[in-house]
C-alpha cells in the first residue's frame, strides 16, 4: 500500500557542542503510516523530534510537510501546522486540572465549559476515559499520558510524535494505548513513534527508521523483521573482543540474593528478584536500556536503599540492613551515575569531595577531625593517577568537565582498595580516551582480586570489561553468563526480545 | 455609636485606607510568585517608589502622576532584580534582599531634600454630598481613587489568575517552568513581565504611603510594610481575596492599637504594637492549615534555564 507522503526530512544535522546529535538524517512518513523511530540512548532519537517539533532548529538540512517547506520556529507553529507531541516527562502541571493542562497546550483553546464537554466526547471516543476537572497530580502515570494524547487529538493533528509513550505503562495500558494509535492511523493520523522496545515496534509500526550515533544505519519493515535483526542494527555489529588477561577467580566477595526493592524514585522501576554474585578478581557487567532498574541496583548495593540483612552479603556477611557507611567499612564502595549531585558535591571542592566516600576506608579522620593533610595527599594521588585536568584539589567539583569529574570519581572510588567495586555508568561523557584508562583500571582493580560490578548502557564498553554480563529488565535481571562466547544475536534477545512473554506472565 | 472611644465607622474607613500599601504590594507579589519568582525586594520597591512617586507629585503638583510615577520607579527597581535572577540566574532569596538593603539606601539619598515638604493632596472621589451620608458615607464613599483602585485590582487579579488565558499561562510557568517550556513559552519573558508588575504595584503601594497615608517624606517611611506583605502573600495561598482580608485585618489592627493607645487603654502600648504583626500572622496561619497542599507554586523560587 503506498501512501501520499506527509513529511520527508532531508539531511538533516544538529551538533551540540562536543556531541553531533544529528548527521545527516533523512526518512519520510506517508499519512496514516505509524513510524518508528529506532535507537539507544543518546542515538539521536529525541533530538530529531525536538527538530520535528520545533523546539530545537536543525544545524542543516530540509523538512518538507505535504511538499512544503517546514521549518517550525517554535512548538506553536508546529502545532498550528498538524503536528503533535506527546513527550515523555515534563509538559504537565501537577497543581492544574485536566481542563487546564490541556487549554495550556492549544493554540485557541475554547472557553473551559466548552473544552471540558469536548475533553469527555474525544475521550470517550478513542477509549481514553478521563475527567477533564480532576487535578494532574492525582492522576496515575498512564491517566497522565491521556491527557497528553487527547491534548495533542483535540488540535486535529497530521502528525502525532510519540516519544517513547510506553515507558510508564502498565501492561494494560500499552494495548489500550495501541488501540488508540491504530484507530488514528486508520483515521489518517500519522504518527512518529520514538522507542526501543522492539516487541512493541513490531505489533505497531508499519516502517521503521534505525538511528545509531546520530545516523541512520537502516530502514526496515519492522514485521518483515524479527526483533533480534532490529537488534543488531540498532547496536551495530562491529565489536571488537578486547583482549583480556584471564584470572584465576576467587571465592565469592559479593553476594544478592532474591533482591526486591520499591523504587524511591517517581517513576522508576522496581527491583524484583534480583539474584548474582561476584567472586574476587571477576567483572559483572550489567547492560539494559535506561530505567529498567540500573538507578535502583545501584542504590541497593550501595545501601542508600536497604533489604532484609541477608538479602545483600559483602565477603560472606549480611550487610542488606546496613547503610553506605557500613558498607564502605565492609569493603563495598560504590559510584552513582549522576556526578552533580549524587556522586559529588558539586560546590565542594575536589579535597572535600574526596574525603565525603574515602574517609572511612583510607582513615582519614582523627578522634573525630578531619585530618586534611592526608586527604589532600589522596586527592592529589587520584588526581595524579587519573590524569584529572584541574588546576588544584582545592577547586570545586562543579568546575571540572564532566569527564574531568568522571575520572577523579573513578579514580576516588577505585583507589581505596575496596573488596567490591559497584560503579554505575563509568565513562558516561567521558572522551575516548579518558573511557579506555577508566576501563583498564576497572580490569586493573579486578585483576588484584576486588569484584566489580559494571551497570552501563554501553555495550561495547561492557563486552571490554566483563567477565559475566546479565541484563536489567523491568527490574528482573537475567541470570548472569560468561562474556566469553556471547553473540550480539543473544545480547539482543536478552535486551529487547524476551520481554513480551515476561510482561504477560506478570499480567496474568 | 463609640465603643471605649473609638467609633466603628470610622475605623472600618480608616482601616481600608491605612491598608491599602500593603495590600497593593501584596497583590504584586502575589503574581510574581504565582509566576514562580520569589522577590524579596517588595520593601525596597515601595520605598523607592514612595520617593519617586513624592517627587514626581511635588515637582509636577499632580498625586496621579506621582502615583504613576511611584509604579514606574517600583517597576525599574524590579528590573534590576529581574535582570540578576532571569537573565544571569542569580539566587533570587539574596537578589531580593540585596534589592531591598538597596532601595532603603537610594531613597534615603535621594530624599535628602525633601524632608518637611507637603505633596499635592489626593482627594476624595465623590463629592461631600454622599461622603456625609450616614455609615456608608465614610465607608463607601470617604476614600479616594487609590482605595477603589486596590479593591477593584484585587478582582481583576482573583478574575485574571483564575479565568484567563494569560493568568493560565503564569500559573502554569509558575508550576513546572520546564512543562511550560516544552509546550513553547517563553517563561524567563513570562516571568520578567509578573516581576515588573510586582514591581510596579508595589511601588504604587509606597507611594501611597507618602502621598497619602502620611503625607510627606521621611526616611524609612514604609517601615516593615513590605515584609508583612510578603507575609500575607504566603499566609494567604497566594490568593487575591484572602490577600484583602489579611492586608484589611492587618490595617484593621494597626488603626485599632493606635486608637486604643489613644483611648488611653490599660494595655502597655508595646503589646499594641506588636498586635497587627502578631494578630494578622496568627489568623492566615489558621485560615491556611488544615488543607492538605499549601498551594505554594511548584517552581517558586527556583530559576530557569533553557538548556534544551
């Protein structure tokens, strides 16, 4: 079936400083056709859409909607000329009414009366129920997206971009959310839909455009495809096996079993059961698509989030009830993924910053006072073994580049001569090759016997360093298997493919 | 009709226009920090605009045109604040203390001169006839434009906060600025118009002070008034009519110690001063517990960037 085209994107470029975003981008989208927009994280998939919207201008290239330019200045344009947008967080105002939220998105909102009898006709008709005087924040998360979706529906839209809908769904939801979708397409909404869920994509999409570091790397028929193909193009096949020294392992130095945990976070997932351990001298890498439970693991292990005492053992003692101190004392250290705010202290200084993880484990205080000389001598240890650009220990975290940053916590949490090692996200923004010394630390630190674990959504990066390598799933992690002998086919599947049948036995 | 010495009617009257400062400030206020923006520079606005607004008057001889001028030396001394926080980001709890230590000095300054001066008066609205009626003479019709003014913004701005687009639009900035942002509004611009008029009125309400309520040029004249509007904004869940009945409560007792001070009442004079900060504060603390949400604004306070 071919269908009249209603949006083609030609060569379309965006570079942020540092990070080119977009490089040269180009699909098309006939009307009524649902089109997926493929990729990891930090492919380029929000930027695109942003560019679509009109929220970000492109560097260069083309937009042509219905044959004529587009180039939307601001959302208001894009809106006024058909095109929509659900986005993933941030457009609702909690202290608003349904009425009101949705008023605030329309070019020429009617009078409330009016609006709210609309809001329950529109509602009604595409199977979305909501009431229009309710207040947003008392709504659940997937009530939150109707209000987004019939937003966007009450304003006729051409185009509906969808940016990745799925993400705060129940089950349930995601198929009455499909009905929704199919219902418009049949209709002749178009709709562009962001996502890595390859499952999802399949049941949904009619063409699908793959994006890989900024490029498009395929298009495909995504039903003609099985989800592992998509897989692969979606992680690209080139990956290198790293040479690794292989070590005798040691006797287990961490241990989870059956780990359950709520998540403290809104909107985060829930450790279910999570199960591994780690012997001495071996490197876990845990691999899965952001906010299936990384943040969580992390703050799990190391004990910002505590279980029953069993649940978590460092060398054979239960520290589950234990907090982070403790942890540190039984030989866990830990690094979080956020650097400002959570890994450092953004306006301390790198000496402090220093002291804040490592006073416990390197003795750095004296009947109660800091001692300041030794932590000044440990910052400038790390300083000088991580190459961290700075112009002293006494700056502030915040004033060091993110990479900078990256490697002197690396280096703060690496250097303390920790039994179990638990880094989330090491070379998050980190150049190449600031990643490469962080990695041959981790292997170094591994190779005198500590046990690390790894939580990254880089792929490549964990196939380097680990030893193991499981997946973070809704908050179930796969049972972990060697690295060696792992197949990208098999690391897709564990990624992306089996979850359909998981999410319908926990339906049931 | 007295009761202990003091006449009803004539407080009731008295009261409504020795409120008027505070409640004009606290109107401002209100907008701006339903837009999200804390200022606390409401005092040295006001004082800067009671200087202004005296000048203005005395050289031109006109109270409206030091009224207007009053607003516009409060808007100006906003912008500063403005510039600081949405331009350069600066922490807004220090720019606005900064504003405030800032106006009281400049003003001092700049009324060197005008100290003993007498300001073209503001008259009454409605003619004698009217005002001699009976109770509602000094009531309804006693007052001059400014007290109609203040009643008349409050409705304007319960009906433009609740009703309107454009009060839809500061409410929501005010919520989640960076919602408000993907939906395509310009909020450090929404912002900066809410601080301006925040400004504005708040310079009105000082001058006020100085051309009416007092009527001449002292230093430090607004003495503490735009603290309590501050105070009144938050008690009141930054809602105009509850704003009115704090401002009125608080000029209410204001009027009602110095008349019992006067009356000669058996309660030392420091208690009765210290009753319109004590008594108002009380009141809107019990009107504003019990609800489950403060209806504070989500963003208050908090500045924003575009990064994205």
């Amino acid at each position: 079936m071919t269908r009249p085209e209603l949006l083609r994107v030609e060569g379309i470029t965006k570079a942020y400083p540092g990070v080119v975003a977009n490089s040269d981008v180009s699909f098309s989208i006939g009307e009524g056709e649902i089109h997926a927009l493929l990729g990891e994280n930090g492919a380029g998939k929000s930027t695109m859409v942003k560019m679509i919207y009109g929220l970000v201008r492109p560097d260069s290239g083309t937009m042509t909607l219905r044959g004529a330019a587009y180039t939307p200045s601001k959302p208001a344009e894009a809106r006024r000329l058909g095109v929509a947008m659900v986005f993933q967080h941030f457009s609702l105002f909690e202290a608003l009414n349904v009425a009101e939220n949705v008023a605030l998105g329309m070019e020429n909102p009617p009078p409330m009366r009016e609006l709210a009898a609309r809001i329950r006709a529109v509602s009604e008709e595409y199977g979305l129920p909501l009431d229009p005087s309710r207040m947003v924040g008392d709504l659940s998360a997937g009530e939150r997206q109707r209000v987004e979706i019939i937003r966007c529906l009450l304003q006729d839209p051409k185009l509906l971009i969808m940016d990745e809908p799925t993400s705060v769904l129940t089950p349930q939801e995601v198929e009455i959310l499909f009905r929704t979708l199919r219902q418009l397409s049949s209709e002749g909404t178009a709709i562009l839909y962001i996502s890595h869920k390859l499952e999802e994509i399949r049941s949904l999409c009619d063409e699908a455009t793959i994006l890989r570091r900024g490029k498009v790397v395929a298009t495909c028929t995504p039903r003609e495809r099985t989800a592992r193909e998509m897989a692969e193009l979606m992680v690209g096949q080139a990956l290198k096996t790293p040479e690794r020294r292989m070590g005798a392992k040691g006797e287990v130095a961490l241990g989870v079993s059956d780990l359950s945990v709520e998540s403290p976070i809104p909107f985060g997932t829930s450790l279910k059961g999570v199960s591994f351990t780690v012997a001495r001298g071996e490197v876990l890498g845990i691999a899965g698509v952001a906010g299936n439970g990384q943040d969580e693991l992390l703050l799990a292990l190391s004990g910002e989030l505590k279980a029953a005492p069993d649940k978590v053992r460092v060398a054979g003692q239960p520290v589950g009830d234990r907090g982070p101190v403790e942890r540190r004392k039984a030989g866990l250290v830990a690094a979080p993924e956020d650097r400002y705010g959570h890994a450092a202290a953004p306006d301390m200084s790198l000496v402090e910053n220093a002291f804040l993880t490592a006073g416990v484990r390197k003795g750095l205080t004296q009947n109660g006072f800091v001692d300041w000389a030794g932590t000044r001598r440990f910052a400038e240890e790390i300083i000088a073994a991580y190459d961290v650009r700075t112009p002293g220990p006494d700056v502030a975290a915040r004033a060091l580049s993110g990479g900078n940053l990256q490697k002197f916590l690396m280096g703060r949490e690496l250097m303390q001569g920790a039994q179990v090692i638990v880094i989330n996200q090491p070379t998050w923004g980190v150049d190449a090759a600031a990643a490469a010394s962080i990695r041959q630390s981790i292997l170094d630190r591994a190779g005198e016997g500590a046990a690390v674990v790894v939580i990254s959504q880089d792929l490549d990066e964990l196939l380097e360093v680990s030893d193991s390598f499981a997946v973070l799933n809704e908050g179930r992690l796969t049972r972990p298997r060697p690295t060696e002998g792992l197949t990208m086919d098999e690391i897709g599947l564990m990624m992306g493919g089996a979850h359909g049948m998981e999410v319908a036995h926990h339906v049931a | 009709m007295d009761l202990g010495g003091i006449n009803p009617v004539i407080l009731i009257a008295t009261l409504m226009a020795s409120a008027v400062p505070i409640l004009l400030a606290a109107l401002g206020e209100t907008v701006v920090e339903r837009a999200g923006v804390l200022n606390l520079g409401v005092e040295g606005m006001m004082i800067f605009g009671a200087l202004g607004g005296f000048i203005v008057a005395v050289h031109s001889g006109s109270p409206v045109l030091g009224f207007i001028g009053g607003a516009v030396c409060g808007a100006l001394l906003s912008l500063i604040f403005a510039a600081l926080t949405q331009v350069f980001l600066a922490n807004q709890v220090a720019t606005g203390l900064a504003l405030t230590l800032f106006g009281l000095g400049v003003s001092s300054l700049g009324g060197q001169g005008y100290n003993g001066i007498k300001p073209p008066p503001t008259g009454k609205l409605f003619p004698q006839a009217l005002t001699d009626l009976p109770v509602v003479g000094p009531i309804v019709f006693g007052h001059d434009w400014v007290v109609y003014f203040s009643i008349a913004m409050t409705a304007v701005l319960w009906w433009v906060l609740k009703s309107t687009r454009v009060g839809l639009i500061i409410r929501a900035v005010g919520e989640s600025h960076e919602a408000a942002h993907a939906l395509g509004y310009k909020v450090n611009r929404i912002r900066l118009a809410c601080i301006a008029f925040g400004g504005a009125m708040a310079g009105m309400g000082g001058a006020y002070v100085s051309l009416a309520r007092v009527p001449q040029w002292v230093d430090g004249i607004t003495a503490g008034a735009g603290w309590i509007a501050l105070a009144i904004v938050v008690f009141a869940s930054w809602k105009p009519w509850r704003v009115l009945i704090g401002a009125y409560l608080f000029g209410g007792i204001t009027v009602l110690q110095l008349n019992l001070q006067v009356a000669g009442s058996a309660i030392p004079v420091e208690y009765l001063s210290m009753a319109p900060y004590l008594i108002t504060i009380l009141v809107l603390v019990i009107m504003s517990a019990g609800r489950k949400a403060s209806g504070a604004p989500a963003a208050l306070g908090q500045n924003f960037h575009a990064s994205r």
